[in-house]
C-alpha cells in the first residue's frame, strides 16, 4: 500500500509530488494525456505567448502617440510558430522534470476509483492510505456545434495549434480567457467578434471599473452583449453564424469560432460513486473549502479539479499542502490560506488582489473606496497609455487595506504589490507614509490613497 497516489501530473499534482518525494519515496503517480500541464501546454504560457507579440504590434502601430512616425511593414506568418516555439519551450523544461522522477512512481493511463482505498489504471489496481485528485478540467462546448463546424470550432485546446493567425474569428464568451485570446487576436489582424451572454467582461468585480472596461474594451473590440449566436453552419471553409440583434435576425461569416464559456472538471472520469454512492453527483461533492477534503475520506481534491480560483499558483499551492493533509492525516490544515491575486492580461490589464469589492459586498464589511482614474495621471500620459482607473478598498474601522481592483497598465505588479501588502495588514496611513517616486504610474496609487482618507475623515 502506497502512502500516498497523486491522480492527474499537471501543475497541481506535479507540485505535489514533488513536495511528496522529500517525505516518502512510497508514492505513486498517475496522469492520463501528457505529461506537460495544462498550463505550460495550453493555458498560462502558449497565451502569454500570443499576447506578447500582439501587444507589441499594437504599440508599434500606436507610436504617433509618442511623437513617432513609424510605418511598420506587418507580417504575422511567424507568430504562431512562435508560439509554439516558445511553448515547446517550457513543455520541454516540465518534461525533462518529470523524466528525471524514479520511473516505479509513474503510470501512464487514466485512473478510476474501485473503492475509498483502490484506483484501477490498465486493468491493474493500486492502493494507498491517501489519495489526492488533481484531475484538472477541459474546455466545454457544445457536441452540436462541433459536429456542424467540425475544425471550425475550436477551443484554448487547438487555438495555438493554428497553421496562421485567422483572418476572422468569433469567440464566444467574455471571460478571461475569451477576452485574453480575442483581443490578442484583434491586435494581430485577425477581425474578431465577441458574443457575451451577459455584460461582464472579464473578471472585474466593481460595477464602476466593470463599466470602463466595457467601454474602453468596445472602443477596440466588436463585442456583442447579451447576444448569442442561436445557429451556426459550416459554408466551405468558413462558418456562418446566425444571431438576433435588436430584434432583427443577422449573420456573420467567420473562419473560425472560438468557444470559451468555461472548463469542466475530469472528476467525472474517477468513478467517485464507487467511493459512495452520493459521490455520483460531482456538482454536490462533500470537499471541504479550506482543507480540499472529500467527504470524511483522508482524499483531497486539488487545483482546477474544484474551484472557484483556476489558476496556476493556487493549484500548485494546493497540491503541496495537500500532501501534508495526506501525511499528517487526520491532523488537516486550510489549503486556501494565500492573499487571493488574479490577473488578466488584457490591455489595460485587470487584476484583483485581496477581497474584490463583491466579496467585502458580500460580506457586508464596512469599507471606503479610494478611486484614482488614469485618464490623466502624469506618468501614464507620458507612456501614452493614460487609460483605466483603480481602486483601493480601505476597512472604515481599522483603516487596514483590504483589496483592491485594478483596471491599468502594470495591473499585475501593482497587484502583487498589493497582495503582499495585505499580508502584512497594512493601515491606509502606513501606506501613504512610503515612497513614491516621480513621475511613476505608482503616483497614481497615492492619489487613490488619499481619496480614501479624506472620506475617512467625514
Ligand atoms: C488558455 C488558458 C490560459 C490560462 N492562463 C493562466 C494565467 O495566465 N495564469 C494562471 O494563473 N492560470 C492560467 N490558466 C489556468 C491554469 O492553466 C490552471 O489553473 C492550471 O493549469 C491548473 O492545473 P491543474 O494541475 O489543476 O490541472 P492540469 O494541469 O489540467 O492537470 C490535470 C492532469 O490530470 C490528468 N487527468 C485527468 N483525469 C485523469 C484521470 N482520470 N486519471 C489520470 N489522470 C487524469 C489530465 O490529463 C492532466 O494531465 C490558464 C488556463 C487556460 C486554459
């Protein structure tokens, strides 16, 4: 019997086995596909990829804002070699990784549970005194569709998979994902047409910042709110897409369509019901929130597999405290215990760190906003990148900073920034008593600052 069977080898599970070979070398690890995470793959770094060349084209076509006059000879054929360069690239490093591990710990195949103790994988069974499930999760779509448009659909699984960047494209969604990849797309010359079910795009929380964002974003991207296309039709090599808008009923034909309205967990691939029966239904999983514990089962569910945060940190974070939920069983600690940080790198980048304005809303805590719009700020007009606005949420009693969200060049510094600063349990005035160097974007924040103390002092 294995201390511990880890059942999925992405960022999670890597991560844990990784923590686990320091304790046991009595480990298994099971991953069906391969071996070089969703993340490095087909997530975090092929559309950091696409996104860099993207906006670097934007700003070279957007240099008569410094005073420049430059006529760029455009080619885009290389960009999606690049991509996967680049992503071979960093599949490359996780596999090397996973080459050197003790080849007894690893079994291709996909894993399904016999009993609380047993999983199955090609028809041999294994057991261990600790599970941790970190199965990870798949684009959804809709079978229909992709039996209409065959290729023509696709998802964040093949789009970096593309011989060249399309000359149109309809993405479905307004998500991170969805918005990351269309204006990435958009800024590389593709004509991309964004259909959102609702008004949100993104993941900003705040109704002010959500709405700067849905006008700034609509100033640059052609997306439609709250319509859907209601039929799609394979016509040669294209797709024509049927929708209602205003009440008329219109088409559009694009090359390709991009469905990104969300991920479904693997948990389903497990045979959880074999552990107990009420397992079966995977939306009303028993897994405790902090200790990712299913049931009362020394079992843990890990990183994309179930959460309200798919992102990469968290799910290596996960996976390694989960080992030591495994090994100190029954003794458990709260695997959720990080500042949460988010970021979208659109441009202006969104990002959300410590409580959003939702959650403090939620939770009905006592804040001040602090607001600051860049639309004017000193060092962004300089950087011709005078866009966006933030704001800092200030807890009225205490005056701690308790979160802030963020619509704004360098969004993601800014956020880890405030994250760790929230770690910390700064006070409004702590903050406001550090340097801020001149001219710089983190003026902006001080401005944002001290719009909240004068609301203190009412
Ligand atoms: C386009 C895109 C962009 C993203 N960008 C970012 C970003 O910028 N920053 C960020 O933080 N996050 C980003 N993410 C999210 C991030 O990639 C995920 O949070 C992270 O990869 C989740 O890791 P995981 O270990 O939970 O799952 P995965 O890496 O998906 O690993 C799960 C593994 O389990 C295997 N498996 C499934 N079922 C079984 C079974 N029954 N038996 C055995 N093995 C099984 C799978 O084949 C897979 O290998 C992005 C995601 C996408 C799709």
């Amino acid at each position: 019997m294995y201390d511990i069977i880890i059942i999925g080898a992405g960022t999670a599970g890597i991560t844990a086995y990784q923590e686990a070979i320091k304790h046991t070398q009595n480990i298994l690890i099971i991953n069906d596909g391969s071996w070089d995470t969703t993340c490095a793959r087909v997530g975090c770094m092929p559309s950091k990829v696409l996104i860099s060349a993207a906006h670097r084209l934007h700003d070279l076509q957007e240099t008569d804002k410094v005073g420049l006059n430059i006529k760029a000879q455009v080619d885009t054929t290389q960009v999606m070699p690049h991509v996967r360069a680049l992503r071979d690239h960093f599949t490359q490093a996780t596999l090397k990784e996973v080459e050197s591990w003790d080849a007894q710990h690893k079994i291709q195949g996909k894993a399904e549970f016999i009993d609380a103790q047993t999983v199955q994988v090609n028809q041999q069974q294994y057991q261990a005194k600790a599970f941790i499930l970190a199965v990870g999760s798949t684009p959804t779509y809709d079978a229909e569709w992709k039996q209409q448009l065959g290729e023509r659909l696709i998802t964040s699984d093949q789009i970096f998979e593309l011989d060249a960047i399309p000359k149109s494209l309809a993405v479905i969604g307004s998500g991170v994902i969805a918005l990351e990849l269309a204006q990435a797309m958009q800024r590389l010359g593709c004509d991309t047409t964004i259909f959102a079910r609702s008004r949100r795009v993104g993941a900003l929380t705040s109704p002010d910042l959500q709405q700067l964002a849905q006008e700034l974003l609509s100033n640059e991207l052609k997306i439609k709110f709250e319509v859907l296309p209601q039929n799609v039709r394979k016509i040669g090599n294209q797709v024509k897409l049927e929708f209602s808008e205003q009440g008329q009923t219109q088409h559009l034909m694009v090359d390709y369509v991009l469905v990104a309205t969300g991920r479904r967990s693997h948990l389903d691939s497990l045979n959880l019901q074999q552990i107990d029966s009420q397992f079966g239904n995977l939306k009303e999983l028993p897994i405790d929130p902090q200790t990712k514990q299913l049931g009362n089962y020394p079992i843990f569910v890990v990183g994309d597999a179930h959460t309200s945060t798919p992102i990469q940190h968290e799910a290596a974070h996960e996976g390694r405290g989960a080992v030591h939920n495994c090994l100190n069983y029954p003794k458990l600690k709260s695997l959720k215990d990080l500042t949460p940080l988010s970021i979208v790198f659109s441009q202006p980048e969104m990002a959300i760190a410590g409580q959003s304005y939702k959650q403090l809303k939620n939770k009905n805590i006592d804040f001040v906003i602090g607001k600051v719009s860049y639309e004017r700020q000193g060092r962004a007009m300089v950087l011709a990148k005078n866009k966006g606005a933030v704001e800092i949420y200030i807890d009225k009693r205490t005056r701690q900073l308790l979160g802030a969200e963020l619509f704004v060049k360098s969004a993601e510094h800014f956020a880890h920034t405030f994250a760790w600063l929230i770690d910390e349990g700064v006070t409004l005035d702590e903050l406001l008593a550090k340097p801020f160097y001149h001219p710089t974007l983190e003026e902006g924040l001080r401005t944002a600052l001290k719009h909240a103390r004068r609301q203190l002092r009412d």
